[in-house]
C-alpha cells in the first residue's frame, strides 16, 4: 500500500509524537546538544499543552530509555500512588459502590509525571531542564492554535469541563468549546512549568504549586495532604523482556499492562504469522484470539507489585505460551467478558545521535483526565485511580499508597543486543493490540515503519467506557475480511477509515547497517516523525 505521508528519515537524531509542535520541540532539543531524554521531556511537556486532552503535568508517565554508553535498558515507573485519603470505607461513606470516573472524587493518584520528568533528566539530561521546557512555556504563555482534535474532543466532553469553573475557566474560556484555529493561553500551566525550570520537581511537589492543588481539592471536597505530594517518588526497575523470532522485546514491568503484549507474541511465535500476510481475517483472528488469552491472565493478575504477587516467570514462558496457543482455533472464537476502560494517552519515540533511545507514554486515563482542574495552577488532575475496585477481594483493590492497574506501556525491539525499533501507542486496551499489529508487519511482514503503522487496524474489547465483546474493525478491510471474521464468531463493527479507537503510534527504526533512523507516525493523529 502506499503509505500516508512519506517516511521520515534521518542520520543525527528524529522524533515522532502525535502532535507536529511537540515533535518540532523535540527536534530543536536534539539539535540543540539534547539527548534522547531531554527531548522526550520537551515532547512531552508540550503535548501537556497544545495535545491537553491526552496528556498533562496532572498525569502519569512510562518510560523505556536505551543507555547506548552502557547498552541498558531502563525501566522508569511514573506512576503516582493513592493518596493516604483513598480507602474503600471513604468512598462507600460517600455513598458510592465504585469510584466516579469524572470530578475531584476522581483525582485519587497523585501525578507521577513530573516526577518523572525529573528523575530521567538527572540520570540522562544533556541540557538544562529550562531548555527542555522552552516550547512548552512559549506556547502556554503566549498561546498556540487549538488543533481539530483538541477541538472535536473539548466538544464531546464539554458537558463534563462545564461542571467546574477553574475547568471551564482554562478550557472553555469563551465559555463555549473552542474552534480549531482558536488561540488558547495557559498561564498558570506556564507558572508551573517555570517553577520546574527553577526548582525541579520541588517546583511542583512542593511550595505554592502543592499547596494550590491541596486547597482546591479540598474546596471541592477531596483530602489530599501536603505529604502526599511531598513524598511521592517515581522508580528505577530493571525491564521485562522476551524474545520472538530472534528479536528481544523490552517493555515496562508491573504496574504497567506491558506483560500481555509479550504474552501475545510467545503465544504468535508457535504459529507461521507470516504466512497470513495475504489472509487478512486469519491473521486478525489469530492476534485477537491470542490477546484474550494473554488479556485473561493480565486482568487476573495485573496490580501494584507491592500489593500482590505477578507469575511473570510462568506467565512469560515458552511453555505456558505453548499451552496457551493449544487454545486457540482458525475456525471459532474464545469467549471473553472484558470490562470498561480509558484510552486518552500519548505516545513519544526518540532517538538521539548517539543511539540513545527513548518510549515515552504519557497519560490523564480518560480524555481532560478527572475533568477537574486544580485551582490557578490550570492543571487537569487524572482520573487513573477510579480504576481501582472497592472490591476488596478484587486484584485491583483500592488502597492508600497502591499503585493502579496501568495500561501505559512504551516497547522497544532489539536485534542482535542492539535497538532496531522504538515504539508504543495511545490507545488503553488497544495498546498491546497495536503494539503487537507493530511488531508483527515489522518481523513477519518485513513492512517499513509507516506502513506498520498506517495499515488498517482493530480493536477488540473495552475503551472509553464501554464494555463490549466487539471486534471494531477499520472500514479499509473488505467485505470479505468483514465477513470471514464473522463466520468465524466475531462481533464486527466497523468504523471509520482512520479511526481514533485504533490509536496514535508511532515508531523509529534504526538501521542495523547504516544506522539511518526512519521514523513514522500515525495519521489517526496530528503528530509528525522529524529528524535530522
């Protein structure tokens, strides 16, 4: 197929983000003496701002970074905890059996973002936290245009941004959804992100910017405490890994989803996946069928790994792969029940001139998070926590100081103990279904970068807030693909040519022989692949 916009490529570095002014910010980071780390920071502070509906210094963030110097794969958790407030018995006083998606009852994690922001400049920053953050405050300062995703998304939630003023205030400041085009300002977002440059994370943990989250929550009826800000510390891990077809795959440990996703790929590794290229609905069969497999255990398992203990060591098996895969049929479909779950989420990819690389996936859980904004500091906290159970017997039960179930999961494929794919997804439920899509056109299909990405996709089960047992299906697929899956016991329903359920990925190769970097992002979105 031709591809949807040429492929990028570079020699001194390239980054891909699903909003052009984020890349470009990257870019200039790069080109300014900045490292892989350094310009993911400055991708990821301005998706915060002109993306605000997927991202903001209000959520939480993954990271995978590749230290070329020591050939190491780093594993960065920035995911907040629950505040010491958060007990099952508060809400259930409330009067609530589950906690609200939306509103200040919400916010029940504190944002790991920022944090985390910090945490990868100190160890691989090049340059100063200032430079990193430039864009960023420029266009929170001075304004930029609201895209039309922005725009279309602000819409569909206004109803929910409407609820608060200081929401309404920074969002609709017209008192109306703004159109594309519209020149929107954040300047108490800029406060923030200057008091970062100055300061670090204190400029955010601690002081004013603190103290105004507290008091607004408390306004609006949470308890959240000075300490719970001030204590909170993101975390060094050592990545999870397996191997298909003679590539590694790096993703991010528990608390993050990144397990199923190796899962699928041990369980596609006992089949001839190659062989499917030209049978387009046995090959979407075979990866759905894979994923509910995978999707059973990561739902029965998938906690703070301090709260419970993970099998990753059986679930990531060969053998268990193999019993796993003794399951699925070419003929018929395994039943599943999922469950609902957001997907506003942002992805970032990374590589500098020095083979340092970096996957970044940042996120507020649904789109505008919580929909609650913390006062003058213009911030939008996230609504992660409100997948947590007041089920105390659930896996994922809610408890001060746990981490949540996370979907966040940035990937990269190595070959021969070298990176050759950086890549990752926005997406919830969709993110180990597209990373997987990635990983499969790369390896089996032998499809360049844009190709892997633009090609038409699925979604099986829950985003959004909707449960469904649906397989939602691109309407670029044929009537004969649309209709082999049914006979096969699918649940089709198909969406739109490029479909925002699919996604935005995006993924950088570098070249084993040459060392070109060829970056690809995803038309779903309003991003760009730019190198150097």
């Amino acid at each position: 197929m031709k591809t949807s916009r040429s492929i990028a490529m570079a020699t001194e570095g390239m980054v891909a983000s699903p909003h052009y002014f984020a890349s470009l910010a990257g870019l200039r980071v790069l080109q300014d003496g900045g490292s892989a780390v350094d310009a993911a920071i400055a991708v990821n502070a301005t998706l915060g701002i002109v993306y605000p509906h997927m991202s903001g210094m209000g959520g939480d963030s993954f990271w995978l970074i590749n230290d070329a110097e020591n050939n190491k794969v780093h594993a960065l958790n920035g995911s907040g905890r629950a505040v010491k407030s958060a007990t099952r018995e508060r809400y259930k006083k409330l009067g609530l059996s589950v906690i609200p998606q939306r509103g200040p009852h919400a916010a029940v994690t504190v944002p790991g973002t920022v944090d985390a922001w910090c945490m990868a400049h100190e160890r691989f920053g090049k340059v100063s936290m200032a430079k990193c953050l430039e864009q960023a405050i420029k266009y929170a300062r001075d304004g930029y245009p609201v895209s039309a995703g922005q725009a279309m998304f602000t819409r569909n939630t206004a109803q929910v941004l409407g609820r608060y003023k200081t929401t309404s205030e920074v969002f609709m400041p017209n008192g109306r959804p703004p159109e594309a085009g519209d020149i929107m300002r954040f300047p108490g977002m800029a406060n923030v992100m200057e008091a970062i440059a100055r300061e670090g994370r204190a400029g955010f943990y601690e002081g004013e910017v603190r103290d105004e989250i507290i008091a607004s929550l408390a306004a609006a009826g949470g308890e959240w405490q000075s300490s719970d800000l001030t204590d909170h510390a993101g975390t060094w891990s050592e990545p999870i890994s397996t191997t298909y077809r003679g590539y590694t795959c790096y993703q991010h440990p528990p608390n993050s989803q990144g397990f199923a996703h190796l899962m699928v790929l041990n369980i596609l590794e006992q089949f001839d996946v190659a062989a499917l290229k030209n049978d387009r609905a046995a090959y979407i069969h075979l990866l759905v069928e894979a994923t509910k497999l995978a999707f059973r255990d990561r739902d029965r398992y998938l906690t703070c790994p301090d709260a419970g203990q993970i099998p990753l060591d059986r679930l990531l098996s060969k053998e268990y792969a193999a019993e796993l895969a003794k399951q699925i049929s070419f003929d018929t479909t395994i039943e599943n029940q999922p469950q609902p779950m957001g997907q506003d989420t942002t992805c970032t990819v990374v590589v500098d001139r020095h083979g340092n690389a970096a996957s970044v996936i940042q996120s507020l859980y649904h789109e505008f998070g919580s929909g609650f904004v913390a006062g003058k500091t213009g911030i939008l906290l996230q609504n992660r926590g409100s997948f947590f159970s007041l089920d105390e017997n659930h896996v994922n039960t809610l408890m001060p100081g746990k981490r949540c179930f996370h979907t966040l999961m940035p990937g990269m494929l190595f070959r021969n103990g070298k990176p050759e794919l950086v890549y990752g997804t926005m997406g919830g439920e969709g993110q180990p279904q597209t990373s997987t899509a990635l990983v499969t056109r790369y390896v089996d299909f032998n499809h360049d970068v844009q190709t892997a990405v633009d090609n038409p996709r699925w979604l099986y089960g829950r985003t959004w807030g909707d449960a469904t047992q649906a397989l939602r299906v691109e309407n670029r697929f044929s009537e004969e693909v649309f209709a082999a899956l049914r006979a096969r016991g699918h649940q089709v329903e198909i969406t739109e040519a490029w479909s925002d359920f699919m996604g935005h990925a995006a993924a950088i190769k570098i070249d084993p022989q040459t060392g070109v970097l060829s970056g690809a992002a995803d038309p779903r979105g309003e991003g760009i692949a730019v190198g150097w």
